[in-house]
C-alpha cells in the first residue's frame, strides 16, 4: 500500500513537473509568437502604406497627364471611351445570351413534330430564347404553304435577326475612329501652341516648346489607347456575330431537312 501511494506520489510528482515545463514552455512561445505577430504586422502596415502611397501616386499620375494633356482634349476622348465600353458590353453581354444550343433544340423539334406536329413544335420554339428560335418559329409558321415558302421565310427573317444582332456596332467603330481622331486633333493644336511660344519668346529653347509638345503627345496617347481597347473589343463582337450567324444558316438548313423528312413520313 506505501509502495502504490509512494508511486502515484512520485507520478503526480512528475506530471505536475513536465505540466509546469509545458506551461513555461508555451508561455515563451507565445511570448515570442506575439512578438513575431507585431512585428509581422508592423511590417504589414508599412507594406500597406507603401501600396497605398503607390496607388495613390498612380491614380495621381494619371489625374495629373489628365490635366497636362488639356481637358478641352482629353475630355472627349474619355467621353468616348466610356461611350464606347458601355455598348461593347452591352452588345457582349447581349450575344452571349443569344447563343443557342441548336443540337439541342433541333432534336426537341424533331421529338416534338413526331409526338404533336408542327404544332407541339412551335411551342418549342417559342419557349427557346435566341434568334436560331426566332427565325425557327418563323419558318414553321409557314410550313402549311410548302417548304419553298418555309425557305424564303427563314432568309428573310434571317436578315432581321442579323440587322438586330449588329445593332451599336456602327457606333463602336464611330467611336474606334473619333478617339484617336481626338488625340491626333490635340497634337495639333499643342504643336499650333509650340510654334506660337516660340513666336512670342523669339528663341527656340527646350522650355518654351516643352509645354506645347507635351500636351500634343499625352492627347495623342489618350487617343491611341481608347482606340486600341474599343478595337479590341469590337474584333471579339464581329467574331461573336459571325459565329451566330454560322449557326442559324447551318440549323435552318437542319430544320429545313426535318420539315421534309417530316412531310415524306406522312
């Protein structure tokens, strides 16, 4: 009995001991752990105020080129370039949803003319978003009157459909044009400026036409930019377009040899 109360004493003993090692042990990782974690967050904030001071100093540069190119310029020309992304993304955002899968809906016409007729199948169609439905819908409204006429129907709808998937296109291009337009009317008018100082000081000197030369060059930029990125997605729309329009000539040639099969299985 001494012996087992001897040996759980001498256990708690050392339980207690390696328990208060332990516990010194955390403290002074904590200890070093918080200390770490300071100064881990004091070198964050000093990373974050230098990327604010950076971003700042950016945004500051960008307001100032703003200011040297000339406003009476330089507004146009942003007024252009936002004219220009609000229709793009429009237009993006629009033939996207456009986009229809014709594998698809043509197999649901093909079940629907064999379960309901033409019927059932104009249903399908108009319960379909895009404009492959549209002209679909267009051209089983004239299946009564023979496939000749369900051939022109979808033509001429056709063109509709692409007249309306090319709406805003002609105004991007405006705008693809009239910014570096704008820019390039700028350097002009800041070179008019140039000559005019060297006119009034009577001597040429690298102060007097720094000024002129300066605005005309930042207008010139503006207006290259805005023309490169409204270009760029203006390319991106007409492959959109072209795609679609791929994709309505090859189901209307589709739904045509379905209307056919249909009427021959009578």
């Amino acid at each position: 009995m001494k012996k087992l109360v001897t040996i759980f004493t001498f256990l708690g003993v050392l339980t207690f001991g390696i328990t208060q090692t332990f516990a010194q042990t955390d403290t002074t990782q904590t200890e070093t752990e918080a200390a770490a974690i300071e100064e881990a967050a004091s070198v964050d904030d000093t990373s974050m105020e230098e990327t604010a001071t950076e971003e700042q100093s950016f945004h500051q540069a960008i307001k100032d080129k703003f200011i040297e190119g000339g406003p009476p310029f330089m507004w146009p020309i942003l007024i252009c370039l936002i004219l220009g992304l609000a229709i793009s993304i429009e237009r993006i955002i629009t033939l996207n949803l456009a986009t229809t899968n014709t594998k698809k809906l043509l197999g649901q016409i093909e079940d629907a003319l064999a379960k309901g007729g033409i019927d059932a199948a104009k249903e399908v169609t108009k319960n379909t978003r895009g404009p492959v439905a549209s002209i679909f819908t267009q051209g089983l409204m004239r299946s009564s009157e023979g496939i000749e006429m369900v051939e022109k129907s979808i033509v001429s709808y056709g063109g509709v459909e692409m007249a309306r998937l090319e709406r805003g296109l002609i105004w991007v291009s405006l705008f693809i044009s009239l910014g570096p337009m704008l820019g390039f009317f700028g350097t002009v008018i800041g070179m008019v400026n140039a000559f005019d100082a060297i006119e009034a000081a009577g001597d040429i000197s690298p102060q007097v036409v720094a000024g002129g030369m300066k605005t005309a060059l930042i207008t010139t930029v503006g207006g290259l930019i805005v023309g490169m990125i409204l270009q760029t997605l203006y390319n991106y729309l007409v492959s959109k377009i072209d795609s679609l329009v791929n994709s309505m000539e090859d189901a209307s040639i589709s739904l045509v040899d379905i209307l056919v099969k249909h009427k021959l299985s009578k």
